[in-house]
C-alpha cells in the first residue's frame, strides 16, 4: 500500500522564493489596478460627455449630432470592455491573480512543525493482513465502485476533503456539552449513523497504544451473522491514481462524521476531542481553546503548542475511544 501523504508542514519552496513570487504578483495587481482607474476615469468623462450632448440636442436631432453620439458611445462601449478585460483576461486576469496571491499568503503563514519535537504527521499506511479480526483490512475489488471512481478522478491539493457530502435522513439531535453519545460504535449503529455513503473516522487496526483514525466512507454493509461488518474506503487514490485502500470493520472501530446540514454537538473549552488535522485526512486528539460559530480552535497533542482552526463537523467526541 502506497503511502498517504498527511503534510504537517508548510509549503516546500524556499521561503525567500516564496515571498519574491508574492511581491512580483503584488506589484503585477497594483498596476494592472492603476490602468484599470486610468479606464474608469476616462469612462466618466464619455458619460458625462453624452449626458451633456443629449441635453442640448435638437429636436428632431441633426445626422451630425447623431453621428457625435454614436461615436461617444462607440467610446464608452470600447472603455468598458477594455475595463472587463483587466479585470478577466490574459495578461492582466486582476480577479484571477488576486485569488492567487491570496492562496500563496495563506500558505506562507503555516508556520513549519518542528518534526524532532512532535510526532509525525506523515505516517505511511501500513498493509494490514486479513486476518478475520474486528479491524481488518478488506481485498480490494477489481473493479472500482461508483463512488471510487469519483474521488479517484479528483486532484487532491492536501487540504481539501474529497469524500462527497451526503446528507443523512434528518433525526432529532440533542446538542449536549459533552457532545453526542449516538455517534460513536455500537450506539451509532443502533441510531443509524451508519448507513452506505456515510463518512466515518476509522480506526486503524493493530495500532491500540497509539491509534490512528482516518476519514473512510462506508461502501458496504454485511449484515449476515449477528453483527453487522463495515466495508470502509480511504478516499485518498494510492500514488497509481487507483481508489483508496478497502477496510472492514465493527462499527467499535467507527465514529460517525456528522453531514453538512446536521446539528453538531457543543464542546466547551477544555474538552478532549479527536479532530481532522488542516490539511490531512488524519484524525489526532486534541484540546478545544476557543469555540466560534463555525469552527474550533484546537491545541493538537505534541504539536508545540500551535493552534489550529477545524470545521465544527470535523471535530469529534473522544469519550471511551
């Protein structure tokens, strides 16, 4: 099995490089904005030169005067497109290199982890043998499901999820401080959290003194026999651009990722969590510091002391995990 990329660190380039590349879009921007008011100024003169014109117009108007008008308009309409063009087009594309620039700042602020003082966030997936155990991992089926297909096409840039929301029937949810109990093991799965299509945190197995929880999706649901088993995939392809890594697993080693449109659950501060680290697919316990409306603000555990901000739904009950 190939391994899973989780960066923990900031971007590669070399930082002197990074910032001569943001200065140079910066200046590019600035100028481009410069001609862009130049247009704008002369746009208002022509306004005002065809309100003025229009006023003083005879009735009927001569061909002469009509002529002079077209041809301020013909002026306006010309200023305006040039106007689009800086602001869309190729080789000024403002709104395109403003986006840009933006995404190479927010990337030089991630400040760089220390990797001899906190663990690794690189771990390479280990190849588990199938055993028949609670947590074993599942044979890969020749041919891809739907759903594998579509997270495989997908070019994953680190950070950004790729599992697909899908939203789960709407059930009451009682938010409590503690968080809720219905999302994890067994009580999930009598609660129906556990349903084909659902995103999970998988636990992996033979990994007890220091576990390690990934994002899955469920696939599939065995139901012979007394308990249920769990077919998960990682949604990550493997390094051939083939679908993720298949587990199977009882729903002790699952906890449920709450849809988009769910009612999350509160944690007060100081509440141990198992979080989504930025940029990973990852789970690692963690402490909340600061709760805003749509995220936590998050101490992850040996992380130097750095704090980090997590979707709500990302942030899970570690409660008797």
């Amino acid at each position: 099995m190939a391994a899973r990329n989780r960066p923990r660190a900031g971007p590669l380039k070399d930082d002197s490089a990074d910032a001569h590349e943001e200065r140079n879009m910066w200046n590019q921007i600035v100028n481009d904005l410069k001609r862009l008011k130049t247009h704008q100024m002369k746009a208002m003169e022509v306004s005002k030169m065809i309100i003025e014109m229009e006023g003083k117009m005879a009735e009927p108007p001569t061909l002469a005067q009509i002529d002079d008008l077209l041809s301020l308009y013909k002026d306006g309409l010309k200023l305006a497109q040039e106007e689009q063009s800086i602001l869309s087009d190729e080789p000024y594309d403002v709104i395109k290199n403003v986006g840009i620039l933006t995404a190479l700042r927010t990337a030089s602020e991630i400040e760089p982890r220390n990797a001899s003082q906190s663990k690794s966030r690189n771990p390479k997936r280990q190849k588990l043998d199938t055993d028949g155990s609670a947590d074993s991992p599942g044979p890969s089926p020749s041919v891809p499901t739907s759903a594998s297909k579509l997270k495989a096409e997908k070019v994953r840039s680190g950070s950004v999820p790729t599992i697909k929301e899908i939203k789960e029937p709407k059930e009451p949810v009682v938010k409590t401080e503690e968080g809720s109990e219905s999302v994890k093991g067994p009580s999930a799965e009598k609660a129906g959290k556990f349903f084909v299509g659902a995103e999970v945190a998988y636990k992996l197995a033979k990994s007890k003194e220091d576990p390690q929880w990934i994002q899955c999706e469920i696939i599939n649901i065995d139901t012979a026999g007394n308990k249920k088993r769990y077919e998960v995939q990682d949604p990550e392809p493997d390094d051939n651009g083939q679908p993720g890594q298949i587990y199977k697993a009882s729903a002790n080693a699952l906890i449920a990722i709450p849809s988009a449109d769910a009612t999350l659950p509160d944690y007060s501060v100081g509440k141990q969590v198992l979080a989504r680290y930025p940029e990973t697919t990852t789970f690692y316990r963690a402490v909340v510091t600061v709760v805003k409306k749509d995220v936590y603000r998050l101490k992850f555990e040996d992380d130097n002391e750095n704090e980090m901000e997590v979707a709500r739904r990302y942030v899970l009950d570690l409660s008797n995990k």
